[in-house]
C-alpha cells in the first residue's frame, strides 16, 4: 500500500474519529472501515490481526455502550463545545500518555470547557458530571475503542 492510499486511511479514521463525537454519525464503523480497507488492500498477518482486535474491541465497545444511559447531553445543558473538547483533550491524552491518557484527557478537556463557560470551578465539576452520567460515557467508551484501534493500525504502519 502507498503513502497516499495509507493518507487516505488515516483521513478516513480521523473522519470516524470526529464522528463519535456527532450524534447520529457512524463513527466508530468508520474506523473499523478503514481498518478493512487497509487490510484488504495490503493483506499479511499483521493487518489481518490487526482487522480482527479492532472488530473485537468495536464490538466490545457497543455491547458496553448499550449497557449505558441513552445520549441526551444537550437536555442537560451540555453543548458541542464541551463535546468537541473532550474529545481533543481525549486525543490530546492518548498521544501524550498513550492508552491511559485518553480517559483523564477527556474529563479534563470537558471540564475545562465548561470552567470557561461557567466561571466556578463547583459549578464546572458539577456539569462534567452531569454531562457523564447523562451520556458522556457512551461517548468515552466509543472515543476510545476508535482510539484504541487508530493506536493499533498506526503501531502496525510504522512496524510494517
């Protein structure tokens, strides 16, 4: 596989990545998408295993998110700007304390949201909590399946 079509690859993940965080958009099958095309366009052993643990952790991932309360951020005044920060500071989390980071990361990145709009720290840390139990976490376990299976796919790039 090439350097573009492997850009692509990546394009295609950071898409799905993005649209965890969108309600109604089939993120995490976007990842798992790409991590099929790229398996099928340069087949070995590796992509193969790598194929099957992103299908076993997605799948994981929605029996786990089915277990979780249904989304209604927004009922419980959450907006896209604390999502859109959780999920870089998800992102931000992974890459700088790989694996582990993404969870204190997305907390982090929505409290601090919500510290700006809110003002108060009591009031920030109230929101962030209201915001996980009202659906937050199903976007965590999601964000990090994706995560999980984007760190996979690139770990397996680089070795290859």
């Amino acid at each position: 596989m090439g350097a573009w079509e492997l850009l692509l690859v990546a394009l295609v993940m950071l898409i799905g990545l993005c649209g965890v965080l969108l309600p109604g958009v089939p993120g995490s099958w976007l990842v798992w998408a790409a991590v099929l095309w790229w398996t099928l366009a340069d087949p070995h052993g590796l992509a193969w295993g790598i194929f099957l643990g992103a299908s076993a952790v997605l799948l994981t991932a929605q029996a786990v998110r089915w277990q979780l309360p249904a989304r209604r951020l927004r009922s419980y005044g959450a907006d896209r700007r604390m999502v859109a920060a959780a999920g870089a500071g998800a992102l931000l989390g992974f890459v700088l304390l790989p694996v582990v980071g993404a969870v204190p990361g997305f907390l982090l990145g929505g409290y601090l949201s919500e510290r700006l709009r809110l003002g108060s720290h009591a009031a920030a840390a109230a929101a962030t909590r209201t915001a996980l139990r009202h659906g937050g976490s199903r976007i965590l376990v999601e964000l990090f399946a994706c995560l999980l299976i984007m760190g996979a796919w690139l770990g397996a790039v680089i070795a290859g």
